[in-house]
C-alpha cells in the first residue's frame, strides 16, 4: 500500500496487508491472514500470531509478541506480550470491555 514500509530482516506470511502508511521495523515476523492498519508503527522483533488485526494508528513497542487471532483497536499502544484471541485497546492497551 502506499507509503508501507517494511524493514530488513522481517518474515511476512500469506495474505498478510500492510496498509497505507503502517511501518513494519527491522526483523518482525508476521504470521499469515494478518491485517496491519494504516498508520500502524510495528517497532523492532515484533512477532504478530496469525489472523491477528492491529488498529489504525496503533504504536507496538520493541520486542513485543502479539499472539494469533488478537484485535488491537485503534490508536493502541502496546507496551507487553498479548495472548492468542484477546481483544484489547488504550494507551497503554489492556483487555477491552
């Protein structure tokens, strides 16, 4: 997508999206079926599980691992690891209500 940009050293799986404007830093690994949104920063070793969404204008801090089939809203920053099928949101993100 436009202004995309992913980094040396990432591993991008099938059917992922990296949308208008997201950033994906040095070595990530996402997994397959991943949607990242526009405006989505994804810092440095991030892992991201398969059939996960990260939100729009969402912030993911170094080393963080995301797990599979989680849904970050909008405008979240993620400062720790996240278990598989959560659904969180804030700043910084916790369990969405």
């Amino acid at each position: 997508m436009a202004g995309a940009v992913v980094q040396p050293g990432t591993r991008v799986g099938d059917d992922v999206i990296v949308n208008t404007r997201a950033s994906v830093d040095h070595d990530c690994i996402i997994g397959a079926h991943v949607h990242i949104a526009p405006g989505a920063t994804l810092s440095g070793e991030v892992t991201v599980g398969d059939c996960t969404h990260i939100g729009t204008g969402t912030s993911v801090v170094q080393g963080v691992r995301i797990g599979r089939g989680v849904l970050v809203r909008a405008g979240a920053l993620v400062i720790r690891d996240i278990e598989d099928g959560r659904d969180v949101a804030g700043v910084p993100c916790r369990e969405f209500a």
